[in-house]
C-alpha cells in the first residue's frame, strides 16, 4: 500500500500526518481543501511538528480478514484499533485527543465555541446535547467556527483562540445539518461507531482564514436540543456555570490556581445562560442578541 503524506497547521497547532488508507487520505483532501492540504507519497515532513501521527492498518493479514486501523503518536499506540472503515473518523478523534492531552499553554474545556461581532460564545455540553449540531448550524449562517470539540482558552489573556477543524456530525444530525446548510462538504460516513454513524463536515472557508485570530469571551451557553422548544434562553447565576463549566474541563485539575484564576475572570465578566433549542433560525437570533 502507498503510504501518504500531509502537513496541516490548524490555529496554534501543527501536526505531521501519514496513512496508508487511500480511503483516509481522500478525506483528507476533500475536508481539509481550504488548508491547503494535498496528501501526497512523498514525505516532505518539516522539521518540527507538535504531533507526528499515523493512521496504519494494523498488519497485512487484517487488511484483508476484519481489516482494521491503528492511531499512532510518535509511533506509539494510545488506543485499540478500530475497523478500517473508521478509518478516517479515528484520524479526528485522534487529533482531538493530542491537542486535550497536551496543549495546557490552555485551559481546555469541551464545547464548541463561535464568534460574531469580535465576541466568543463558549458553549459546553456533554454528547447528544446538540452542541456540535448548533455549532455547525451557526457556522454556516455567518458565524466564524473556533471549535465543534475543543475551546482552547488562554492563560494570559483569557481569551478563547481557534482550532477550526471538521464538525463532527452525528446519526440524524448529519442528514439534519445537510438539509439545513445545502451543499456541505462531508467525509464518507462511519458506521457502527461508538458513537453512532459519524461524519465530519468541512469547516468554512472564512473561519479557516481567520484562524489565528482569537476573541475575548462575550458569553458562557450551556446548549440542549429539545425537541418542540423553539427557543429558551435562561440566565444562570455565575458561581452555578462556575461549578458546570469545570465539570467539562479537560486539564483544569492540571493547573491548579491558574485554571481557577481564568475561569473565575471569564465568568466574571460574562454572562452565563442555558439555551434549550429545537429551532436553528431562533437559537441564532437568540445568540446574536448577546454579542450584538
């Protein structure tokens, strides 16, 4: 099998990938089209990467007997192997958990996070919440993605910073946001995952251009989808978001007094909400009133 290569730098971070899935590496080069990203068999590796990662079938009997795929970090195995046609949602996933295991320069906390105005919205949930769905929904209706997944939040300025990578879609969501957005660009899709039927969208080509610009945080939103809910928008007091947003840290307990000091001043100067949702163009007009 061709081994490919691709070099991808997504907002502070820059990561060196090879696979031997043509399959992976097509989706690839269809999702990260507006990066620029043309995996090819010659390696041209640069000289420093934060994460040197692979995506391999995992030996020549199974490329053929239950093929599957293995995540490599400097050539080490974090996870067990997945089915070969998951190939590509393994490849996110996997970038996913580099970026949370690693990157503490940042206070990482999982939820999507968008901007309008100059302004973040920092929206944590747990899955099935709808928060990526929002997200990609928002995206595509003139907001600029910083993050499906991952708010990375920084430690001098407290300020969120952008991470623009594929939205992570899920069962009914995929078939949803493609009807919502028209002419999405999507990854082949993943069955029988744990999660369900997964497939990535493409982030827009403004939030990928914009990527090395963050935003001072304009409001904390802890979204829900309820089905027939239109739109509720109801403020929560701070020190209750205080104690929810810590719950969806992914490094808070590793800095200590930092971790407390950054959210203690993002919360204070915020205004915290819960947003139950089952309306797209509502959720919108509802969250623009609070960066207008």
């Amino acid at each position: 099998m061709t081994l490919h290569h691709a070099n991808l730098t997504i907002g502070p971070f820059s990561f060196a990938i090879a696979t031997d899935s043509d399959a992976v590496a097509s989706d690839l080069a269809r999702i990260y089209q507006h990066f620029g990203c043309r995996p090819s068999s010659k390696s041209a590796r640069p000289d420093f990467v934060d994460f040197d990662i692979a995506v391999r079938t995992r030996s020549p009997l199974r490329r053929y007997i239950k093929p599957q795929i293995d995540f490599y970090l400097n050539e080490r195995r974090p996870f067990k192997p997945l089915p070969r046609d998951q190939g590509y949602a393994m490849l996110e996933w996997g970038m996913n958990w580099c970026i949370a295991n690693h990157a503490h320069q940042y206070l990482i906390v999982h939820a999507g996070v968008v901007e309008r105005n100059g302004r973040a919205v920092v929206m944590p949930a747990v899955q099935g919440a709808g928060k990526s769905t929002l997200t990609a929904a928002l995206v595509y209706s003139g907001w600029r993605l910083f993050s499906d997944e991952l708010a990375l939040l920084g430690l001098g300025d407290q300020w969120a910073y952008p991470v623009p990578r594929p939205i992570n879609l899920k069962n009914e969501s995929i078939a949803i946001i493609d009807a919502y957005i028209g002419g999405g660009v999507f990854s082949r899709p993943a069955h029988d995952t744990s999660k369900g039927t997964v497939a990535l969208l493409q982030p827009p080509a403004a939030s990928v251009e914009a990527m090395k610009i963050g935003a001072p945080v304009g409001a904390i939103v802890f979204p829900r989808y309820v089905p027939d809910s239109g739109v509720q928008l109801t403020a929560v007091e701070r020190a209750v978001a205080f104690e929810e947003i810590i719950a969806h840290c992914f490094n808070y307990h590793l800095l200590g007094v930092e971790g407390f000091d950054l959210l203690y001043g993002i919360i204070s100067a915020s205004p915290c909400y819960t947003l139950e949702y089952s309306d797209f163009d509502l959720a919108r007009a509802a969250l623009a009133e609070l960066v207008a």
